[in-house]
C-alpha cells in the first residue's frame, strides 16, 4: 500500500506543471513566483509522504499484531528492498514499467489530467509569459488572447479531427529563415499548416524530416505549409549558424523561425521534441501529436485539411516507419539531468577531478577514465580522458561541441574497431562542427560497450541510441 501511494506521489512528476518548473530552470527565469511555484511542488510532494507517516503511526498504535510482530515486519520489508535494489540494478524496473504501460496505456494519465485543462493551463502560460516579458507580435504579452486559445483536452487518436481552437499567433522575435521576413498567422489563413517544434541535436526530430520533407514536396503547392520553430535543448544550439548549416545537411527547406527565448514553446505549453500541430486554413488546431511515428496518420489529417479547404489530392503511399530497436534510454552527461553515472569516485560539480572507471557496467551505464569537469549540462575532459558506455541498441549518437579545433576521439566497440558510420571512419571520429554525431550503427541491436578515447577539449552533452 505504502509503495502504491509512493507511486501516485511521484506519478505526476511527468505533467506539465513539472515541465513548467523545468521550463523556468531552462530559460534562467528565477523570481519569487518561480521560487514559489517550485516550494508549491515541493509542498505538493511532500503533505502526502507525511500524512502516510502519521497513518502507519496511527495504524501501528491500533493494531496490537502489528506492535508485537514489528521486528519481523521490518525484516521483511528489508528483505523487499534488498530485492527491489537488485531489480533496479539489473534493469528489471523498466521492463516491468514498460510492460504495465503496455496493459495500461492510459496509467498515469488521470492524475495529471487537471494540469490540462484549460484554467491551469492559461494559468501556467501567464506565469511563463511573466517570466520573460515576452510580447507578442502587437504588444501583446504572451498572455494575450492569441496565446492560450486551443485546448488540450480529448487528446487526438487515429487521425480523428477534432476542434482545438485558434492557434497560437507566431510571437519569436527570433531570426525567419528560408523565408523573407517574419510570417504570421494571418498571413497562413488559407493555408493547411503544420507547426513542427524541433531542435537540430535531437535524434528523435531528425528521424521525422524525411517526413515533413515527403509531406512538404508532395503538397506545398496544394497550399501546404511546414513552420518549423526551432527552440534548443543545448546552449550552441541557439547558434544562429549553427542552425543554418545543420538545415542544410538535413535538407530542412521549409521557412524556420528560431526560438531561443522559448516565448513560442510557452505560446503552445509544449513539452515535448519533436511536437506536431495541424492547423486548418481558418487557423485552427485540429489534429496535433508528439514524437516520432505515426506517420501514415499524419499524412491522412493533411490530406483530410486540405480536401476540407478544397482541394482534391490523391492518396499515395506514406514512407515505412523506421523500427527503433534500442533498448538503452537518451543518457545525458550533464550533472542537472545526467543518469546512470558509475564510477570508483564520487562525482564532483564543475571542477577537474581524476575520475577511476568502474567495473561491471549494466545496460545504459557509462564511466570515466581521466580527469574530466562534470558540469550541469556537458562533461569535457582535460585535452585527454576516455568513456565507457555499455548499451543496447542498433545505433548510437552523441551530441558533443568542440572547445578547439584540431581534436579528434578514438571509437571502439567491445574492444576492437568499428564499421564506418557516416561520422566515423576508420574507428576516429573528427568534430568540426556543434552537432549530433553517429558513432554505432550496427545490422541488428544488441549489448556491447562503447569505448570513447577523447584528445582534445569537447563538450559532450548526450548519448541518443536507435
């Protein structure tokens, strides 16, 4: 019962509210509000732990088998944690989480359904909006009309339209590209347009462009519009040159719009990369999803739209999903999110450290060797240092920026080299550039360990698998 509880505690940490909170860490936008919003949550967390504490008191002091037969009961309890411990540590809690979520798809979600609906929600996007002091296109804060006017509620299914409200109006103030100008949302009245939130690092938005690419040659001239709004996960991601050169090795032609200020993704309180909205040609939202797959049904909702602002287009055939085989979790090195980190040493914030590898490395942990400076959102050696990262998965990449030019990072599998991969020849690889970069990519997945032997100064930031 006490776990039971424990977990609807901690189930709606997945919410927007919680996604609110780290939105605000991710923007720097720190004020009392802020501080009150995370003691909110904290408090939130918290009353529910306490009130169990005082009803196991209380149910103790009641029932006299329980008093008498304490010592055993806390044996065996001891004895549970030992073995969820071990569970834990050989990886058993995710197939167990993963196959509850297979029984039960909608497990969690009514916890967090009052987080959605509409009262909560605005209330949320005028606190972000405050945050920042973002306005939008008329001087309107990010609380205007235009900014919460779609709701969230009855999630789409299955490429069923539904009515959503207006969208949001375009309120970055960021740089347009592959576009004269900034675009409006009265200038795509007429016009089927889907709203693709993105970041070039995330392996999980480049795996949809060939799709949006497909979709956008196959009807951009039926009166099809792609906007890319491109808010980053990482720091150089908010490189104006930098997006532009990762646009044109992706084949991203359609109009971009950067959103390093997040005032766009606070617009939609999106969560989520990639995130796709549909909108119709009178502006409102009618189908939206997030991540990847699922694309024969996108496909049918433009088409849908586009048929309803009357134009006639043909079905054709939607490119086959790529199969994710991977096994292994995005792992970020940085302390703020950094995840499955073993080592002989303890970790040590924002300073050099001589780090000892350890031994024995389960599915998704990964070690160091060398003195390395672990900071909040990327790990960098000193000129030499050496990682390894046990994995299951087909592909492996690694978002990393270089410091300085001229370095280069050795790649082995299992102790030996590995095939070419379009980043990495000859087992080396060369960054030049502030990217994603794939460094596994294998016929079929499976358990190896990834060793990395770095010289020179780069920032390494996460390890994606596919």
């Amino acid at each position: 019962p006490v776990g039971f509880s424990l977990g609807l505690v901690w189930t709606p940490c997945v919410g927007p509210i919680m996604a609110s909170v780290i939105s605000l860490a991710l923007t720097e936008s720190l004020d009392g509000g802020a501080v009150l919003i995370t003691l909110a949550y904290a408090m939130g967390t918290a009353i529910p732990m306490f009130l169990i504490m005082l009803t196991g008191r209380t149910l103790l002091n009641r029932v006299p088998f329980l008093v008498k037969n304490t010592g055993k009961i806390q044996k065996v309890f001891g004895v549970l944690m030992i073995v969820v411990g071990i569970a834990i540590a050989l990886n058993w809690d995710r197939q167990v989480q993963t196959a509850l979520l297979r029984i039960f798809p909608k497990y969690g979600t009514g916890l967090t359904a009052t987080e959605n609906i509409d009262i909560v929600q605005n209330a949320l996007a005028r606190r972000e909006s405050k945050s920042d002091g973002s306005t939008g296109a008329e001087g309107q804060t990010a609380t205007g009309k235009n900014m919460r006017s779609f709701s969230y509620a009855n999630q789409p299914r299955k490429g069923k339209l539904g009515d959503y409200g207006k969208a949001p109006e375009i309120v970055t103030q960021g740089t347009w590209l592959n576009t004269e100008g900034p675009v409006s949302m009265e200038d795509l009245k007429g016009k089927v347009v889907l709203i693709d939130f993105w970041t070039y690092s995330c392996i999980n938005c480049i795996r949809t462009i060939p799709y949006l690419e497909s979709w956008y040659d196959k009807y951009k001239d039926e009166g099809f519009v792609i906007i890319g709004v491109h808010t980053p996960e990482f720091e150089f991601e908010k490189n104006e040159n930098n997006v532009v050169q990762a646009m044109k090795d992706l084949g991203v032609d359609w109009p971009v719009v950067l959103d390093n200020d997040y005032s766009q993704w606070r617009a939609y309180s999106n969560h989520y990369w990639p995130a796709h909205y549909f909108i119709d040609v009178q502006g409102n939202i009618r189908y939206y999803q997030f991540g990847e797959g699922n694309y024969e049904t996108a496909e049918d909702v433009i088409r849908a739209l586009l048929k309803e602002g009357g134009k006639e287009v043909q079905k054709t055939k939607t490119e086959k999903e790529r199969k994710i085989e991977a096994k292994t979790s995005e792992t970020y090195l940085g302390f703020s999110r950094g995840t499955e980190f073993i080592s002989e040493v303890t970790m040590v914030k924002d300073q050099a450290l001589d780090y000892i590898p350890a031994e024995n490395l389960k599915n998704g942990n990964w070690t160091l060797d060398g003195t390395w400076t672990v900071t909040r959102d990327y790990i960098v050696p000193e000129d030499n240092g050496s990682l390894l990262l046990r994995f299951n998965a087909k592909n492996v990449y690694l978002v990393l920026e270089p410091e300085e030019a001229g370095g280069s990072i050795t790649v082995a599998m299992d102790g030996e080299n590995i095939q070419n991969t379009r980043d990495v020849v000859n087992g080396t690889l060369i960054p030049d550039k502030s990217r994603l970069y794939e460094l596994i990519d294998l016929p079929k997945a499976g358990s190896h360990v990834l060793t990395l032997k770095i010289n020179g100064r780069f920032r390494l930031f996460a390890f994606t698998f596919g």
